[in-house]
C-alpha cells in the first residue's frame, strides 16, 4: 500500500501534538512570531506558512528547517541538497 503524502499543516499540527504542546504555548515559545491564530490557519491547511514561521517552528519542534522548507513546497529537494552542501 503507497503511503499519501502528508501536506505541511497536518506534518505541522503532528508535531505539535507529539510535542504535546498547545498553540498558545507553541505561539509564546516562538516569541509570537507565528501568533495561535496563524498556526491554527496553517495547520487546518487554509494559508501556506512562509519560510520565517517555519524556522520559529523548527526551533521549537527541534526539526530540520530546510526539510520543512522542502515540505511546504518553498524550495525543492535540489536546492535542499545544494545548501546542505553550502552549509557543510
């Protein structure tokens, strides 16, 4: 059986619930960069988070930003090996 890919907001919202985290207490630890608001909007799939949300929320998931960068459609899996290169 294919697994279907999981779009950015459920990958976000499984994260946060793994982390056992609130959205109020995920929109405090990323200093309300990413407000609850917003993040209830990106993980129900209605807005696409840009690329500043998405480095709040790696910190605070401890997850690979590039790979959510990937994820979300932001940059490719070319230019993902690219800056793992550059960043070597």
């Amino acid at each position: 059986m294919k697994r279907e890919k999981v779009g950015i907001g459920e990958h976000l919202k499984g994260l946060r619930d793994r982390s056992k985290l609130t959205v109020a207490e995920v929109a405090e630890r990323t200093a309300n960069e990413v407000g609850d608001g917003d993040l209830l909007c990106i993980e129900a799939g209605h807005v696409q988070p840009r690329s500043h949300a998405l480095r709040a929320l790696s910190q605070v998931y401890r997850v690979n930003y590039v790979g959510l960068l990937v994820r979300a459609g932001i940059i490719g899996r070319r230019e993902m090996t690219a800056y793992l290169r550059v960043a070597q």
